[in-house]
C-alpha cells in the first residue's frame, strides 16, 4: 500500500512537471521560430527597398533608428549588415513579367537559370511571399512596369532554429531528470503521515479482530450452556445469531488485513476451472433454489488455468455469494465461463430490485453497502467484494462490475492465460 501511495505520488508530480516543461519549452521554441520569421522578413523587405544594390543604403555612420532588442533590421545599420552577410539573390522582371536581370553574386547555391526557374514558379503561384526549399521569397512590383522578386536562404536561420530546438530539449530533459530524483526523495517525506496512518488503522484492525475473538467465543459457549439448561428461547437464538455474525465480521476483517500487511501468497497449480465453478454451483444449489431465482449456466468444457485453487475457489463462492444476496427473489442470475486465444472471462451476472445509485467500481469499496440505513436484510458485511478484487489481484486476474440496463448488475473476472 505504501509502495503504492509512493508510486501515485511520484507520477503526479512528474504529470504536472512534465506538462509545464512541455509548456516553457514550447513557449521558448515558438517565440524563436516567430523572432527568426519576423526577421527573415523584415531583411527580405530592406533587399526589396535598397534593390539589391550597395549603393542604395542609406550611410553607415548613423545610429539605428529604433532599437530592436531582438536583433531585427530596422536601421542604417542593420540594413547594411543584412546585405553583406545575407546569402540572397534577386531576379527582376520587364513588363511582360520575363526575366531581364538575374544577380546571384550573393547566393552561392543556385545559378542564374535555376534562380529564374524559382522566380518564374514564385511569380506562376501568385504569392507575394513564399518558401521555395531552403529560400524565402518577396516579390514587390515596380513604381514602373515588372517586378523583383528576391530571394533570401534560410539555411543559417533553420540551422538556429534547430539548435535551440535541440538544446532547450537536452536542458529540459536533464532539468526533467534532476526533478525525478527531487521528487521521489520528497515522496518519502510526503506520504509519511499517511503511511504511518495506514500502518496504524492495519494494526488496530488486527489487534481488534484478535481480542474480539476470545470475548466472541465465550458468549458463544455460553449462550449454548443456557441452552442447555434453559432450553432454546428465541433470546438465546439471537444471541448466537449475531455472535455468529460478528465472528464472520471479524474472520474477513483479520484476511484484509493480512492482504494488506503482506502480498497473498498462493500455491499455483494447473486445475480445471470449469470442474470448480461447475462444484461452486452445486455447493450454493440450495440458497439458490430458496431464493426462487432462475440460474442458466453456460460454461465451457475443459478450461483450465494455473492459479491457487483455494482462492479461486474463494472468489467464486464471493461472487455466487454476492449473487444470492442481492438479487431480486424470484429474479434471472447468470454464469457464464468463456475462452478466447489470450483470456478466460468468468462472469455472475444477476437481476436486482435498482441498480446502485454509485459507478461499479464503488461496488468493490470497503464496508460499501447498498442499502444506506445498514440493515442486516442482505446478511453481507460490506468486505466481500474487496476480498475478490484482493484475490483476483493475487491470482494475475482483473476484475470489474458493470450495470446493464434497466436493472441487470454483471461481474466479470479475466484470468490471463
């Protein structure tokens, strides 16, 4: 249980840690890809102004304009700087939109022919800004007739890109595994109380069930030794009634408990399933017959499975139990064994008066009863279905319940083969 609390703990936190890594390095890695996008633009439209001609900047000796702490050109300075270390060509078009002038002195990638063909195929789709492979184009029309479109390689910029990408992913995996080892450190500390909590409330039940069971006994034996003397009366009957019912409370308390303290430790064993369904049915024929239900039984011949016999044989008789108690008298209760190539699926499936007013899964609580004001009417204890999913557990099997409309309640067990 603790091992388990511990476990919870541990992946909740890495959940929560995980998702707001996720989240900054998403946050980081977008706002770069947007910074370089705007920048490759903004140097796209100062090659547009200045035409692709040196002698077209406006003088280098002067500040920038405006400051751009994010190091988009937006000055003297900076359109300068975006000229000579930019890897660019540019091709302009005449009047009838024909390559007239193609200068690729800054692109060392692509020759005159190629630079036309990808401008012929920019100006054909009819953006004015674009992605041809590796180069980003502006197309901006003349003050006269024609065009110029210029071309500007993102080679370097994908490259950052990639970079960061890469390091803020290294940086947040070791930052992710640093807050593993703090957390499973912390999780220790933090499920302490609770664990110390549970150790005690798993003493006390165990205590309890042992010093109840001497005064039990007693009132038992003497009740019997009146009996004897007095004869049957319908106190004595009473008294041994609910002295009977309280030792049967504390028997299934004292199992929980030593499931809880311990895994259950069974003695595995290839038995044939059907053979002890088929005996469980036969052992509960006469409650069966007393609640007037009408059973059907359909269970495959020759399925075996590798299990402790005795607690399977017990999570049977559990679920049969359950069966008995609460459907309704004179109702449809159904048992049905089935093989597939990877699984058997056990499932008791039952009619009752109303389906629980509570998800399935409630159903397999401790001291969970249907019945709120906790009458005795069922004879149930409220411990039994926990008991099951225990020894289904123990057993490599799962187990769960599910309501069928309008008023059908099925258990179903999946032993792996």
């Amino acid at each position: 249980m603790v091992k388990a609390l511990q476990k919870r703990f541990v992946i909740a936190a890495m959940a929560a840690i995980t998702g707001l890594i996720l989240l900054l390095l998403g946050a980081i890695n977008a706002a770069n890809l947007m910074l370089i996008s705007q920048r490759m633009d903004r140097t796209l439209e100062l090659l547009c102004s200045a035409d692709g001609d040196p002698g077209n900047l406006p003088p280098t000796d002067k500040p920038s304009g405006r400051p751009f702490p994010f190091g988009v050109p937006d000055g003297p300075r900076e359109v300068y700087s975006a000229f000579v270390s930019g890897s660019f060509f540019l091709v302009r078009f005449g009047p009838d939109y024909e390559p007239v002038f193609v200068d690729v002195s800054r692109a060392y990638s692509v020759s005159e022919d190629q630079a036309a063909e990808l401008a012929l195929k920019a100006l054909e789709k009819g953006n004015k800004r674009g992605e041809y492979g590796h180069f980003r184009y502006l197309i901006r029309e003349g003050p006269g007739p024609g065009a110029l479109a210029v071309f500007l390689d993102t080679s370097g910029e994908s490259g950052s890109f990639w970079r960061v990408l890469i390091l803020s992913a290294a940086v947040g995996f070791f930052c992710w595994g640093i807050m593993l080892v703090f957390v499973i450190l912390l999780s220790r500390r933090a499920i302490r109380p609770i664990a110390e909590n549970i150790q005690r409330q798993k003493q006390f039940v165990t205590n309890a069930g042992h010093e109840l069971k001497t005064p039990l006994a007693i009132i038992q034996s003497n009740a019997e030794a009146l009996e004897l003397y007095n004869g049957e009366s319908k106190w004595s009957r009473n008294i041994r009634e609910q002295t009977a019912r309280l030792g049967g409370l504390v028997k299934e308390l004292l199992m929980l408990a030593r499931m809880d303290e311990s895994p259950i430790q069974g003695e595995p064993e290839n038995f044939s399933l059907s053979g002890l369904i088929e005996s469980s049915l036969r052992e509960f024929s006469q409650p069966i017959a007393a609640k007037g239900l009408n059973l059907a039984a359909d269970i495959t011949a020759d399925v075996s499975i590798r299990a402790d016999r005795e607690q399977v044989r017990k999570l049977v008789s559990i679920l049969l139990d359950n069966c008995v108690k609460y459907a309704d008298p004179g109702g449809r209760a159904m048992v049905t064994l089935v093989k597939s190539d990877s699984r058997i699926d056990l499932s008791i499936e039952n009619t009752c008066p109303k389906l629980p007013a509570v998800p399935p899964d409630k159903l397999f609580d401790r001291f969970y009863r249907a019945d709120p004001a906790r009458t005795q009417k069922g004879g149930g204890y409220g411990v039994g279905l926990a008991i099951a999913r225990s020894l289904a557990g123990a057993n490599r099997a799962a187990i769960w319940a599910r309501y069928i409309q309008p008023n059908l309640v099925r258990f179903t067990v999946r032993f792996r083969q």
